[in-house]
C-alpha cells in the first residue's frame, strides 16, 4: 500500500467510499463526483500508479473483468469503460484504476 494514497486508503477502509462491489483483487465504488448518471470507479488493490507502470498484465485482466461484472451486476447494457494514463489524458489519483459511465449518450469524441 501507498500510505499517501488516496485508493489506498479506500481500499484499506480508512476513507469510506459507496461500493458497488468488492473482490480480493478490485474495489468498485461510486464517484463522489459523477460525470454521468452511472459513475463507478473500478480500482485494482495493487496499488500501481499508472496503465504505462502497470508491471503485471494480469492487473488488466482483473480490472477489465471487475468492470463487466460492476456492469452486469447494476444491469448495465450501454457503458462505457475508461482508463487515464498521466494528468495530461485525466488521470488525477495516480492509482491504476477503470471509469464505468452509462445513464446517459456518450459522444464520440470526448470533449
């Protein structure tokens, strides 16, 4: 665990969070600051700081698998999943972690 960050600290439950689900490899909660109707965060409880310093490709397999379960599990059809790499792209916990949006269209591109 990263003791300065943020998700750790979620994960180790010393900042509660809203979750939608929970394995011994991911951690799903609710945005507290949702950009869409449906906003869960997906977060691996490895903690690595980005996709690019991801060193286990099983990470992503775990990530990507939470994220269609979280889906299937709040009867998700339409969604969209999104991974930030550095505060250029959005990324601003550097944490390794997926978006889930859904509850409304997403348009292609993003602003």
């Amino acid at each position: 665990m990263a003791h300065d960050c943020l998700f750790c600290k979620i994960i180790a439950g010393d900042i509660p969070s809203n979750k939608a689900a929970e394995t011994d490899k991911i951690l799903a909660f609710h945005d507290i600051a949702p950009q869409a109707p449906v906003h869960v965060l997906v977060i691996a409880k490895r903690h690595t700081p980005s996709v690019s310093e991801t060193p286990d490709n099983a990470i992503f397999a775990d990530l990507m698998g939470g994220a269609r379960d979280v889906a299937k599990q709040l009867n998700l059809e339409d969604y969209r999943i999104i991974l930030n790499n550095g505060a250029e792209a959005g990324q601003s916990v550097f944490h390794m972690h997926a978006h889930i949006l859904a509850g409304r269209p997403l348009l292609w591109p993003p602003g």
